[in-house]
C-alpha cells in the first residue's frame, strides 16, 4: 500500500508540476485517478470464488457500491479535453465510486496490518 500511495503522490505532484510550468502556453495539465473498473480482465476475474468474496464484501463499503464503467472514465476524461474545463489545470479528477471520500481504502488497508 505505501508504495501505491507514494506512486499516487508523486503522479498528483508531477500533474500540479507540469500545469504551472506550461499554464502560460496556454496548456492544461490534469489526472485521473481511477478505484475499481469493470474492464473485461476484472470481468474474467470475478469467476474466481475468492475475488467474487471480496468484490461481493467490500463493495457494501464503497458509497456508490459499484466498480465504474469504462464509458463513466472515458466521459470524465472527455470533459477534461473539452472546452467546459477551460479554466481545469493541475487537477486530479478522482474516479472512484466515492471510495476516497468515504476513506474506504485507508480503512481497509489499515486494518490488514
């Protein structure tokens, strides 16, 4: 987990970075942080008796409850490029069913210590 967290920080540092520094040619800079994602691979895995437990109990935990839909990522990213962001630059766009809002993640991962 320290790990995640550290590569998290430094992608959220780096976008900040990087808008500041090229803000006044007119580029914008922001990031997308993804929670779980119903891709196929995830979709495969779900077969699996122990990944169907653990989606099945903590999804309860997650305020939406549900992994998002790659489309839900794809519109999120597209209303960064557009023109209604125009004033969005260093900003990371947290995509997650609300588990950093509900500190979802800190709990659990405290808890397997």
């Amino acid at each position: 987990m320290c790990q995640l967290q550290y590569v998290k920080g430094c992608g959220s540092g780096l976008t900040r970075s990087f808008a500041i520094e090229l803000a006044k040619q007119g580029v914008r800079v922001n990031s997308v942080s993804l929670g779980y994602v119903l891709t196929p691979m995830v979709a495969h895995s779900l077969s699996n008796p122990i990944v169907l437990k653990h989606i099945q109990e903590d999804f309860g935990r997650v305020p939406m409850g549900r992994a998002m839909r790659p489309e839900e990522i794809a519109n999120d990213c597209a209303y960064l490029l557009s023109a209604d962001a125009s004033g969005v630059t260093g900003s990371d766009l947290i995509v997650d069913g609300g588990m950093v809002a509900d500190s979802f993640l800190m709990n659990y991962f405290n808890a397997l210590r």
